[in-house]
C-alpha cells in the first residue's frame, strides 16, 4: 500500500511518515520547503527520512496543480495525507493571502487529484480544533455548531471540511478530516507557544504570557496523534465523510504546562503577563469520544511524559 502525504518535511508529516513506512506502507511525500519557520529544520527532518527504502520525496507545492497531477499519476496512491498548510492563527492577521492560497486553493488541488485518480484513493486531511472559535460548551464535540471562527485560518480550514463534503456528495470519494487539538513533541514547529516558552526560558528572557495565563488547551501528543492518523488511513468501513476531534480530552492550565517545562528544562521561567491576542481562544478541550468508537483512538500520553521529551530533544537540537 502507498500513501502520498503533503507536508511530509513539517512537524506531524515527518512523524506520520516515519511511522507509515514503519508499519510497511510505501510514503511518497510532498513538500515545498516554505519559509514560514526555520527551513532548516524542514530539511534536517527529510533528511531523516531520506534513504529509508520505499520512501520518495517530491520538492512540490500543493498550489501547483500540474505538479500535483504528475505526482499523482506517478504514485498512484492508495490513500493520501494532506498535512500541507499554511499554520498558525497569528500570521493570518498579517498575511491573509498565504491561507487563501494553500489551504483553500491547494487543498481544493489535492480533492481534484483525488477525484481524477485510478481508484479514488482516501483522503484524510488535517482539520483544526480552531473551526470551535470562542466556543464556549466543553468538550468540543464534532456535532458542536463551528459557524463563528475567530482567525482567518480558522475560517479556511473549515472551508477545507465544506469543500471535502462536496467532492464525498459529489463524486463518492471518501474524505476524512482530522481536527487537531495542540500538537506537540520532538522535531517541534518553533512557532508554537512551547518552542517560544522554551528558548525564551534557555536564554534568560521572560515569557509572553498572553490573556494573563489564563489559557486552557488540550495540549496532544504527536504520536498520539500519528496513532490516531494511522488508526483513521487503515480503518475500513468509516462513512464517505466524516470529521473527527483527535485530541488528548485533557484541557491543561496554561500555567501548568509552563511550569512542567521549566521543571524539565530546570529553569525558573520569568513572566511577562500581556493581553488577548487577536484570533486566539481561551480555552480548548476535546471529546474524543468520536474517534474512540469509530477507530479505537486512545490517547495515552500526559503533559508531564510528554513535555520532557520535547524538552530534551529542544535543548539537543539547539545545542547543535
Ligand atoms: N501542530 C498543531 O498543533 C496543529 C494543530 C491543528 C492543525 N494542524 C494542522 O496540521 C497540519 C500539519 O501541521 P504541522 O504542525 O506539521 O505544520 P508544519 O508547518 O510543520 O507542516 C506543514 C508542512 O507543509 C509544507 N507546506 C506548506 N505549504 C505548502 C504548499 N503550498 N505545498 C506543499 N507543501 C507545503 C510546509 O513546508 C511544512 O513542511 C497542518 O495542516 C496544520 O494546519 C496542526
């Protein structure tokens, strides 16, 4: 079996890959190296990958449709994997056209590769818990009403979930779409809050510590996740559609979790208290009750065995 996944150079495509090709799947990845965080990083995880038998990368971007279809009929995958985005929910206030590009008009790219494919491959794409905006009912639950996001980003990863409905009603595709809750561990993005705490806490600078900490997130950890995504790719019998929260269905304090990552770095961590950010949520928390019945998703990993391995391997890959 082959699985084509997009954004195999990020953070949860390298995990997701590794562990495919553990498992005896063939893994044609796609990655167009962008600059939005460190590139280096990027390629130092395809180099992790690079060699490993039935693996191939493909430098491409998502938003080139040609390339896409080259990719395609080349692979013939059995299932795909779209990770490729442009993340974050602050660099949409500034840069509203990268979601736009990638995540709208790329991912309406890969639905059309899918549709077109021999065999119409499954698709499974990453969603995000931000579709939930300031929604206020915990857990978060797939039935829960995502009519309100609070980010540009927000709003096109759930134009993502209209669009793969369509292409299911439309062309009997199966499309399964993954809303993530925090992702976190080793080969971390250096754009999230714990990349951010940790160096500020390695470096003696105080830490931004928006909405006064007064932050809950359901902090999950990747291979939780990559689990959860596996469980999802190999499953049979899911609908043409669906949409799944794959989380940890623990909401953390953000004031603890800084504290179990000073503790691992074992540092005192200074404290810049400062407002809300514009597009951010106070509060997360996912029901996984969904993802448990359908594929037998069970999270297994606290903050407190989570955050010292990724600890462990920022304070390595810093040091390099
Ligand atoms: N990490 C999280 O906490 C989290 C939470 C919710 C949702 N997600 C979603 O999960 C997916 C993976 O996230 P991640 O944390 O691994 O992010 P990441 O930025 O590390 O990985 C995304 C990869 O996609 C590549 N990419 C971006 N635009 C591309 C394009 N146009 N064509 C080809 N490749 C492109 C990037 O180079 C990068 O390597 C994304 O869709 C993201 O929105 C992540």
């Amino acid at each position: 079996m082959k699985i084509l996944i997009t954004g195999s150079a990020g953070f949860i495509g390298f995990h997701a890959a590794r562990e495919f090709l553990r498992r005896g799947w063939e893994v044609a990845g796609v990655d167009n190296f962008c600059d939005y965080y460190d590139v280096k990083l990027k390629r130092d995880r395809a180099a992790l990958l690079a060699g490993t038998p039935r693996y191939t990368l493909r430098e491409a971007d998502i938003c080139d449709l040609a390339a896409m279809q080259a990719a395609f009929a080349e692979e013939k995958p059995d299932a795909v994997l779209n990770l490729a985005a442009q993340p974050g929910v602050r660099y949409s206030i500034t840069n509203p056209f990268a979601y736009q590009k990638t995540n709208v008009e790329g991912f309406l790219n890969i639905l059309e590769c899918c549709r077109h494919a021999p065999g119409r491959p499954k698709l499974v794409f990453a969603s995000s818990s931000s579709v939930y905006g300031g929604n206020t009912k915990m857990p978060f639950e797939e039935s829960d009403r995502v009519d309100s996001p609070v980010s540009l980003y927000a709003a096109t990863k759930k134009a993502d979930e209209l669009m793969a409905c369509t292409y299911s009603h439309l062309y009997g595709m199966q499309t399964i779409g993954l809303r993530f809750f925090t992702v976190y561990g080793a080969w971390y993005r250096p754009d999230m809050a714990l990349s951010l705490f940790a160096g500020a806490m390695l470096d003696g600078r105080p830490l931004k510590v928006f909405n006064n900490g007064d932050m809950k997130r359901d902090f999950t950890y990747v291979d939780d996740i990559v689990d959860g995504i596996v469980r999802t790719v190999e499953a049979d019998g899911l609908p043409a559609y669906d949409i799944f929260n794959i989380g940890n269905h623990r909401s953390e304090r953000l004031m603890d979790v800084i504290e179990v990552l000073a503790s691992a770095l074992g540092v005192e961590p200074k404290l810049e208290m400062l407002p809300m950010q514009p597009g951010d949520v106070p509060a997360t928390w996912a029901s996984v009750e969904k993802l448990r019945r359908a594929v037998g998703y069970e999270p297994k990993t606290s903050i407190r065995e989570g955050i010292p391995v990724f600890a462990k391997w920022y304070r390595e890959y810093r040091g390099r």
